[in-house]
C-alpha cells in the first residue's frame, strides 16, 4: 500500500493470536496480524491509545488484503 510500510515475517506473534481463540480458523486460512503503533509503545492495558491516522491506515491494510485475496487488487468489480 503507498505510504505504508509492511514485512511479511512467520512470527511466534502469529502464536499468540492463535492461543487467543483463533485454533477454530480452518487450515486454509492461515493468520494474519496487522500491527499499528501504540502511543508510548503501551499496549495490553487501559492506557493504550493508538493515533486515528494509525488506525485508519491499519484499516486500509486490512481492506487492501481482503480486495487483493479476493482478486480484485482495485477494488471494482
């Protein structure tokens, strides 16, 4: 995605969404994580707070992966 950085690395992160409830996604749908910055690098706590312009980019991520598996890199039909 332009502007957006991204790294496509197996990770035992990917392990810790799965002890998080996602065992029940079936085989082929392996997991996916889309990070964005906490403020202060606080996470996993009621302090976490996250930019809105983070969040919208993560959005965006997400949308562009869904239209991309979908094969519709563009988003039209």
């Amino acid at each position: 995605m332009v502007g957006t950085s991204f790294l496509f690395s197996p990770s035992p992160l990917t392990g810790h969404f799965l002890n998080k409830g996602a065992r029940t996604v079936p085989k082929p749908f392996p997991p996916g994580m889309i990070f964005v910055p906490s403020k202060g690098g606080i996470s996993h706590n009621g302090l976490e707070d996250t930019e809105e312009l983070h969040l919208i980019a993560g959005a965006r991520v997400l949308l562009q992966t869904l239209l991309d598996l979908a094969g519709q890199p563009d988003g039209k039909q």
